[in-house]
C-alpha cells in the first residue's frame, strides 16, 4: 500500500535511490504514490563530499527525512545525514512490517479485491491503530474486540482475525501459579480430576491464551499461562486457580492458591 499525499516535514521516509548526480541524489519514496525526492550533496552525509558515489548507489534502499516540502513544484528536500542508526534501523523495521501487512490484506479481501474497498478497510485499520501491522497485530491478540472501534463489516472482521492468527507473530508472556487441592471426601481421586479439568477452562480460556495444568507434588499442582501481555496471563492464572478450589470446595476438599513452589525439587 502506499499513501496518496505528501509525507510531512520532519517525517522518516523510505526510499529507493533512482538518480545520482554531482549535485545530489533523486530518490523515490516506497511509501508514497509517484513522490520523489531530492537529497542534495550537503545533506547526503557530514563533511565535504568529493564523490557522491562514495556514499550511495543507485537502487539503495535508503531512511531519509523530510526537510521542506514544494507541492507546487512537486519538490520535496531529503536528508541522508539527519537519520542516525537507530532511526534507520527503526524505519526500515516499520516499513518491512507495512509490506507484510499489506500482503496479509491481500489473504483477508482476496487478491482480485477492488482498489476502493482494500483503501476503506485499510484506513479503518489505520484509523483504530495507526498503522496496517499494528491493526492485525492486534487482531492477532485480541480477536474481534480490536475491530470493535472500526466501520467493518462482521465478514472483513472475520476475515481479519482469521488471516491476523494465522499469519502474526506476536509477543506472549509466561506467568505461573500453584494450586494445591485436597479431597478427603468419597469422591477423591474423581473430585481432584474434576477440578483439574475445571482449571483447565473446560473449553472456556480464550483462543490467545495457552493454559496448561500438570503435577507437581501431593497436593500441589502447577498453572502456566501464556498470553499476550501480563495484565490477560495474570487474569487467566488467578481464574485457572479459582475454578479449581470451587470446583475441589464443592466436592467436599479444599484448595489453596499461591504463586510460589511449596514442595521439595522434582
């Protein structure tokens, strides 16, 4: 995708380098619709310059910024010199997650979608979240509920999530808890299970969030929980644990939730 407009003064952007001269360098902008922009020879790096060809080459993929802008004689003043390694690294990061995200629009709307309908649900997306990644990265986390603040229809919110999950890589947190369960009751063994299961979630954990319940030592069991951030792995952990000493309450034990080990090293 890329923007219709003009990028701002100050603004990083991604180029190609077309044209190279002794007095500068023309670059096309990756980002913007039939933009191009000129870095002259002051500004492609500190210090004098005897040849401009020390320093780039044509079809480098370059960070520039933004100085000045000309809309009316479609001149737009870059600088090679003003971007320092991180900013580069940063933007060429942000841009190779653009492409991605671009083409995973493509997987939601079809490849045949028509230019107004990937234009309107990519400014939706854009809109809500500042950006085509961010907009599926969140999906990918949060479902539909991403999509609550967006003009989409239930289809393209489907088709969304669907191509977010499969295809998104997103950041999960570990966290995890002890719960100990004890049944003197008839129902023993069965009790303990039932409530084993009840942590479990019983189908109900969220499809973000990875849960897993396993043995550690009579009574103690262990909750790991795996979510996108700590805020739901931390919600998830402590409602794993209370499932668990309901259900256990309700067969006639008892249940104890902590988050440190109590019992000797496996």
């Amino acid at each position: 995708m890329k923007y219709s407009g003009w990028p701002d003064p100050g603004e990083l952007v991604v180029g190609k380098i077309d044209e190279i001269e002794d007095f500068g360098v023309f670059v096309d902008l990756e980002e913007y619709q039939d933009k191009r922009g000129l870095i002259h020879i002051s500004e492609v790096a500190s210090g004098w310059i005897k040849n401009v060809r020390d320093h780039v080459r044509e079809g480098q993929i370059a960070v520039c910024k933004v100085l000045e802008i000309d809309e009316g004689s479609q001149q737009i003043d870059l600088s090679l010199k003003d971007v320092n390694d991180h900013q580069r690294s940063d933007k060429i990061q942000e841009w190779k997650n653009e492409q991605k995200a671009d083409n995973w629009m493509g997987i939601a709307l079809g490849d045949d979608v028509d230019d107004e309908t990937y234009t309107a649900v990519a400014n939706e997306l854009i809109g809500v979240h500042g950006s085509l990644y961010d907009g599926f990265k969140q999906a990918a986390i949060h479902g539909e509920e991403a999509l609550e603040d967006t003009d989409l229809s239930d289809d393209e919110v489907e088709s969304i999530v669907e191509t977010a999950r499969e295809n998104v890589s997103v950041p999960y947190v570990n966290v995890t808890g002890y719960v100990d369960l004890e049944n003197p009751s008839p129902s023993g063994v069965d009790g303990i299970r039932e409530a084993l299961e009840a942590a479990e979630g019983n189908g109900e954990v969220p499809d973000e969030v990875d849960l897993e319940v396993s043995y550690v030592g009579a009574p103690e069991y262990r909750i790991e929980v795996q979510a996108p951030n700590y805020k739901t792995a931390e919600s998830q952990l402590e409602d794993s644990a209370q499932r668990a000493v309901r259900a256990i309450e309700s067969e006639g034990g008892s249940g104890e939730y902590h988050r440190e080990r109590r019992t000797d090293d496996e």
